[in-house]
C-alpha cells in the first residue's frame, strides 16, 4: 500500500471500527489504519459489530452494506435507534460487484462513502477527515457550554449588581436632585445646540461642543457615584464595610472602567472629526515616563509591579507632543495591567540608539492569539480571548489611539505577543530636535 501521512490528529485516542464479512477486506483496512496509529477493532458480522457496540462506542465505523444475514443497512438502523451509538459517524463500504446507490446511502444519512477495491490513500484522506470534523463539532459543543457558562457568570453578577443597587439606593437619595439638576441642564444644552444647529456652518466645531458636553454631563454622575460610594463606605460600621468592601471594590472600578472608555470615545471622535492634532515640543522623554510612572495610581487591591529600566544613551531632549506622549503611556500601561495576573510585573523601558528612541512595555499577561496580531490597532477591534479575565471591559479603541499617536509622530509600533506568556508593544519615535523636523 501507498505511504501516507493523512491531516495530522490525536491517532491514539481515536477508535475505529471495521464491519466487513470479507476477511480480507478487514485485514487489509485493519493493517492500514494500525499502521496509521489508529486503534482499530473488526467484525466480520453485523451481530458480532453490535455486540462489540454494547461494550464501548468507537469515534467511527467502516461498514460494509453487503453482508449476510444482518446487512449494513440494518446495522445502521439500529446504530441510529439507540441513543449511545446514533452520532456515530458512519462510512459505507461495498464490494466491487456490489450495485449499491450511493444517494440512498447519504440520505440515509452515512457520512462519507468509499467504493471497493479500496485505494489506501482515499481510505486515509476520508477517515481523516470524518474524524477532524467530529473532533471539531466536540470542540464547538465545548466552546457552547462555555458561552453558556459565561453567559450565567454574567447574569449571576448583573443581579449581584442590582442587589447591592437596592442596599445603597435610600444611602444615596439625597443626590438625587443633584441630578436632577444635571438632567435639565443636559436638556437646556440639547435645546441650545438643537438651536445652533440652524446657524452653525461648520459641523465640526458643533461636534466638537457635543463632545465636550456629553464629556461634563457623564463625569459628573460617575463623579456623584464615586462620592457617595466614599460616603458610604465611611458611615458604615467597621465591620459592615469588611462585608462591602469586595462591592464598593467593584463600583470604583466600574467608575474607573467608564470613565477610561469615555476618554476613549472622545479622544477617537476629536480625531475623526481633525478637532485633535499633534503639538510636537522639546521634551524629556525620560522625564516624562519617569514621572508618569511615579504618579500612576494602582487600585488598592491591586498586586502589580511598575518598574523603568533604560537601556543605551537617551537624548536630552526631542520633539514629541507631551499630552499624546501621556495617553499613549496611559493606554499602554493600563492594557498591561488590566490584562495580567495579579502580581505580575509590567517593564516599561527606554532604550536609545542613533536617531530613534525606542519604547516599549513589557507584561506577562494572557497574550494575544499570533492570527489576530494584525488586527491590533483597528478600530473597535478587541482579541478573541479578551473576556478570558473577568471584569476586563474595552471598546477596542485603546491601542487605536496608540497607533494614531504613533503615526502623528513618524513613528512605527510593534507587537510581539505570545498566548498566556505576555505581549511587548514596542513604539519607536525618529529624534526629532524640534517641530521643523531639524
């Protein structure tokens, strides 16, 4: 027989049961697939095929239409009456002088069909292929139950979440005509920008003023929110606030959370509307990381290390707009932390060579699939395993942000990543002396 390495699978976990009254037949299909790896059992009957079925369940089985007695289209039927064996994928097999109809065969529902005299490589090719097709479903009936697990853990934190709502919701009453208040200056601002929309000519500077109000009305809510969690936290007895600690916990996160995305939101719609530009300066580039680290503030229970390192000599100053210069250390450094596992340490390091600084931040996180790593960068784009940590929220915007800043600057960005080993993302800016380019 030919030498054939079929589509790679785990050979040695799969089952295949060979149903033939041509002893022949059997040893030559029982040979080739052993030879393959597959554990292979035979039966030269139907009755013997049956009692081997009530024993164990194979992952396939070759059966042969033309037999006595108990032929293989009764075998198939009562493979399909009974619960434990009606999955079980089934290829046909027949004789050379055997007139057989192969659309009866599929309509009733065999997988795969293979016509004697056998042809190894066939043999190998469709007996993969049944076999990655039914590891396949398994994987997606996997992958269902966890969406369905999923899908409970965030219904069971929803109605955590309107619990504890309930607890604070008399607390927190007396802020209610604060907002109140809000709310009908938010309306008197939406009148009035209904109103300027007839006189504005240019639809971006309305944009923008929308922008900026939307940006005011929701930090002030989220800035209620976050005060009257304080409050409460304070009022409540010692050990009251042991047994709320882990909720308020979650609200100034949630705040944190919707706060960052707001800032998101705005920042990426300045720039679609052109109202946001680069404003290159003689900065420190150093300095300013430096300080940004020293001054970045961890949630308490929080168990992240922040460390600086530089590497070859850095440039006293070159031009970079030092407003992007933070947000860009803002959204690199909270991706590493929000996607790494307590404890773990985020590197960001400075390194120098001639005529280019390069930055880049370090984490040992969950990593990113290595087929998505070009769609980093896109817009609202967010990798498949990015809800593998729970209470990890994100609008895809983040490193959007990143690479618009990068571009504004000439500079290239770069991501190296690795599944559950951690991601470095590399920006490496041209020095630039001052804004001319000189």
């Amino acid at each position: 027989m030919d030498n054939l390495t079929p589509p790679r699978l785990n050979k040695a976990l799969s089952h295949i049961l060979i149903v033939d009254d041509s002893l022949d037949h059997l040893d030559s299909l029982g040979n080739l697939l052993s030879e393959q790896g597959y554990h292979v059992e035979q039966a030269v009957s139907g009755e013997i095929a049956l009692e081997i079925l009530r024993d164990h369940v194979p992952h396939l089985i070759l059966l042969d239409l033309m037999m006595p007695n108990l032929d293989g289209y009764e075998v198939y039927h009562r493979l399909k009456d009974n619960p434990e064996t009606a999955d079980i994928p089934v290829i046909f097999l027949s004789g050379e002088d055997e007139l057989v109809d192969p659309l009866r065969t599929f309509a009733m529902g065999g997988v795969d069909y293979i016509a004697k005299p056998y042809h190894p490589v066939e043999v190998l090719v469709r007996v993969a292929n049944q076999l990655k097709i039914q590891r396949l479903q398994r994987q997606l009936q996997h992958r269902n139950e966890q969406l369905q697990r999923e899908i409970e853990e965030v219904i069971e934190t929803q109605g955590e979440l309107q619990s504890l709502n309930q607890q604070l919701e008399h607390q927190v009453a007396q802020r209610t005509l604060q907002l109140r208040d809000r709310n009908a200056e938010l309306l008197e601002l939406q009148n009035q920008l209904e109103k300027s929309l007839i006189t504005e000519q240019s639809l971006s500077t309305l944009k923008s003023q929308l922008i900026n109000t939307i940006s005011h009305q929701f930090r002030t809510p989220l800035t209620v929110i976050s005060s009257s969690a304080s409050l409460i936290r304070r009022i409540l007895p010692k050990t009251e606030q042991l047994d709320c600690e882990p909720f308020f916990q979650k609200i100034d996160q949630s705040v944190n959370n919707i706060t960052q995305m707001l800032d998101d939101v705005i920042t990426m719609a300045k720039i679609n509307a052109n109202d946001l530009k680069a404003d290159p300066q003689p900065c420190n580039i150093l300095t300013s990381c430096q300080n940004l680290m020293h001054h970045w503030q961890l949630p308490p229970h929080s168990l992240h290390q922040l460390r600086c390192v530089t590497e070859g000599n850095l440039p006293q100053w070159m031009c970079l707009d030092p407003i992007l210069l933070q947000k860009l250390l803002i959204q690199l450094l909270s991706n590493a932390i929000r996607y790494s596992p307590q404890g773990g340490e985020i590197l960001l390091k400075l390194k120098g060579e001639p005529n280019i600084v390069h930055l880049s931040v370090q984490d040992s996180g969950i990593g990113i699939p290595s087929a998505e790593q070009d769609k980093i960068g896109e817009l609202f784009y967010r990798a498949s395993n990015a809800n593998s940590i729970p209470g990890t929220p994100g609008t895809g915007l983040g490193l959007a942000i990143v690479k618009w800043i990068v571009e504004q600057h000439d500079g290239q960005l770069n991501i190296e990543s690795e599944c559950d080993r951690g991601t470095t993302i590399t920006v490496s800016f041209p020095i630039v002396l001052n804004p001319t380019g000189e």
